[in-house]
C-alpha cells in the first residue's frame, strides 16, 4: 500500500512538472503570437499610410497639370470640332 501511495505521489509530482512545462509553452507561443501579429499590423498600416501619401501625391500632381478652365474650354471646343470633321 505504502508503495502505491509513493508511486501516486511520484505521479502527480511529474504531472505537476508536465503543466508547468504546458504552461511555459503556453505563454512563450502567446507572447510569440501576440508580437507576430502585431508586426504584421504595423507593416500592413505603413504600407496603407505609404499607399495614401501616393495617391494625395498623384491628386495634387493632376489637380496641377489640369489646364485653367478658359484652357478646358478651347481645348474641348477644338477637340469637339476635330471629331466633327472626322
């Protein structure tokens, strides 16, 4: 009897050490998980700011290259006259 008793505490002492280890594990994956996708998140949110500077950029540089409206005018008229003869 007494043998099985030492043999049940030897027991739930490993299982004691196994959960301790389970846990550890646990934890250092989470934390791993954790700052992974955070990395990710970061890069993804630079690439969208990147990706919106490029189109304010590209805004203002057609904004700038549009001709005056009296500009747009004459062109059109000229174009318009250019189909009619075509």
């Amino acid at each position: 009897m007494k043998q099985n008793m030492v043999k049940t505490s030897e027991m739930m002492t490993l299982l004691d050490s196994l959960l301790e280890q389970v846990d550890l594990v646990d934890k250092a994956m989470s934390t791993s998980i954790n700052e992974t996708f955070t990395h990710c998140e970061e890069t993804y949110m630079e690439q969208v700011h990147r990706i919106d500077q490029s189109l304010q950029e590209i805004e203002v540089a057609v904004y700038e290259s549009m001709p005056s409206g009296t500009e747009w005018s004459r062109s059109r008229s000229r174009r318009e006259m250019v189909l009619h003869t075509v």
